[in-house]
C-alpha cells in the first residue's frame, strides 16, 4: 500500500491531474505533440496579427483620400503562396500527429502474454470501475478489484508496461488519468485498448471523460504505481480468498451480510456472494477510498454508505436497505476484516 493518500476534492489533486506534467511515453507524447501544435499555432498568430497591426497604423488615411491604393486581385504569385502555406502546415502537422498516434496505440496483441507486462480488463459501469487483472509476467491471474488500479513501477531499467483492454457494461465511459496516458473510450460492445508504463511509483488520479449520467463527475480513477516486489505482494494478498471470520462478532456479521440482498450484487470470493453487478468486495479494506474515490475507505464512511448510499452519492445504483442499528454494526465489523 502506498502511504501517499489523496482525495480528488483535496486542493493537490489538481497537480496531480496536470497534463503538463507526463510520467508515461503516451502521456508525454501527446504533451510534446500539443506544446508543438500551440508553438506553430501561436508563431501564425504573431505574424497574422503583426501584419494586421504594422497595415493599420502604415497605411491609415492621412488626409483626403486621392487616389485607389494599388489592386492585387488575381495576383498569381500571392495565390500560390498563401495556399501553399497553409498546406505545408497542415502536412506537417499530419506527420507528427501520425507519429503520436503511433506512440501512444498499443503495440501488441490484447491476448499474448509477455514477459513483465501486465494486461488488465477495465470494466466502466454506473459509476464506478471493475479491474480484472487478467496476467502478469506471463502468468495467468484470476482476481477482480474495484475503483482503485495496481501497476508496478518500470524500475531496475526492466520495462513493465500495462495493457488495458476498456469495456463497458452500460453506457460510454472515457478512462483518463492525465500524467499516464490520453483519454480513451470504454464503449459498449466495441472493446479498445491502451497502454502506459512509468518508473515512477506513487498515486496518480484520473476521471471518467465522458459523461456517462448523474454520478459522472464521481467516477473517479485511482492508480497507484507500485515497486515491483510490493506490486507481487498486492497480487499475492488480492489473489487471496476472503478473510475467514476470527471470532464470533465477525461471524455474526457475515451471517448478516449474507442473509441481506447485498449477495445479490457484491462478490465476497471464498463465500456464497457471488453478485458481479457492483464492486468486489473481497479485499474491499485494501482500497483507500469508497464510492469510487470519492470518500475515505474508514469505518465511520462505510456506516455512512451502508445506511443510505444515496446521501453520499445520490442515484448511485445501491439503494438504502434500512438496516436496524444491529445489523449496520455487525455488517461494518465483518467489512472492515477484509483485508
Ligand atoms: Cu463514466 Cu462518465
């Protein structure tokens, strides 16, 4: 787990979430490629705007007016250039646009495993993220997770890079975490893919970029970049089946739990839980945050959630069950084991 904790609401998140500052190839060529385009841009608006300022004040009437300043309609040598012009500039900016898109599409086939590579199924559901971790470093993985994605740093100079296959389970979403890579689309039925690697471990944040209804804008992405040996105990401690109940409060807090509804959409592996409509909560105490980053993961919140999901994030799919005071409480106690 990384120490560094961050809310998107809290003031430093906004560096976080800075394209200007790029920790992954994709990222930092599209920075490069849009520095590049503003350049040019800004070096035709000096000159436009020179030009237009030097004729203002050069040729401003001074005086009656005694004759017709010279015509150049039909100037052949001016027609020439300022065609020409423009398309060498939009070649140009064809060729390194191209280049870009080179970079930033992901170069190998969604399936192959690979040596260091991680590959990861991104699911975007109303509103939140399902990660399937789907192999790393050529081994095959059977874990899911939720709202807050694991990747090892690319230290020690090996490349670990991270394949991301985005789908969605309703509508169109945009995964986006700024400092790794550009925006990209998790369509319904039409699969897409991307790619990013960093040697620099820590947490970056992102956003769904695509409306996607009321909770868009708390659809909140979380990707915590790991050295590589505490990326391959995360795998270790997530591939884990749930914690079993310790003692008799604990297991009298599963009973409650698995006698509620919540089992119709929540997964707790290693018990009868097996819903896959919302997020997995088998390790669930191993995530920072709850409601899709939006709040701390600490038991206090989780109550919160657990007595009325919709004061916390109204029209979010989970609705109040109206648990007895009990039942909230045996229900966070058992949650708050699985770690
Ligand atoms: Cu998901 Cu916007």
């Amino acid at each position: 787990m990384s120490e560094f904790f961050l809310l998107a609401s809290d003031p430093e998140a906004v560096q976080n979430l800075s394209i200007f500052d790029p920790v992954s190839p994709p990222a930092e060529s599209i920075r490069s490629l849009s520095a590049l385009v503003a350049g040019i841009a800004a070096f035709i608006f000096i000159i436009v705007e020179g030009v237009l300022f030097y004729s203002v004040v050069r040729f401003r009437a001074r005086g009656p007016r005694t004759s017709e300043p010279p015509q150049v309609y039909g100037s052949k040598a001016i027609e020439v250039a300022w065609t020409s012009a423009p398309a060498l500039v939009v070649f140009i900016l064809v060729l390194v646009v191209t280049r870009t898109l080179w970079d930033v599409n992901r170069p190998n086939p969604p399936s192959k495993p690979q040596d260091h590579a991680l590959f990861i199924t991104v699911i975007g559901h109303q509103w939140w993220w399902e990660y399937v971790y789907e192999s790393y470093d050529g081994r095959k993985l059977d874990l899911i997770t939720a709202n807050e994605m694991h990747m090892p740093a690319s230290t020690e100079g090996v490349a670990r890079p991270v394949y991301l296959t985005l789908k969605s389970a309703d509508v169109c979403h945009s995964f986006w975490v700024p400092r790794l890579g550009g925006k990209t689309d998790l369509i319904p039925g039409h699969p897409n893919e991307m790619w990013f690697q960093t040697d620099k471990p820590g947490l970056y944040l992102g956003q769904c970029a695509e409306y996607c209804g009321t909770q868009h804008a708390n659809m909140l992405l979380r990707v915590t970049v790991d050295e590589p040996a505490e990326f391959d105990r995360w795998l270790e401690q997530e591939a884990e089946p749930a914690a079993v109940p310790a003692n008799s409060a604990v297991e009298e807090g599963q009973t409650a739990f698995l006698a509620q509804s919540c089992v119709n959409c929540h997964r707790v592996r290693g018990t009868r839980a097996v819903g896959t409509f919302g997020p997995d909560l088998t390790h669930l105490m191993g995530r920072q945050t709850l409601a899709s980053g939006m709040i701390a993961n600490d038991p206090e919140n989780l109550r919160k959630w657990l007595t009325d999901p919709q004061q916390v994030k109204l029209g979010c799919l989970m609705p109040a069950f109206g648990l007895s005071t009990r039942e909230l409480h045996e229900i966070v106690a058992y949650l708050s084991t699985l770690r």
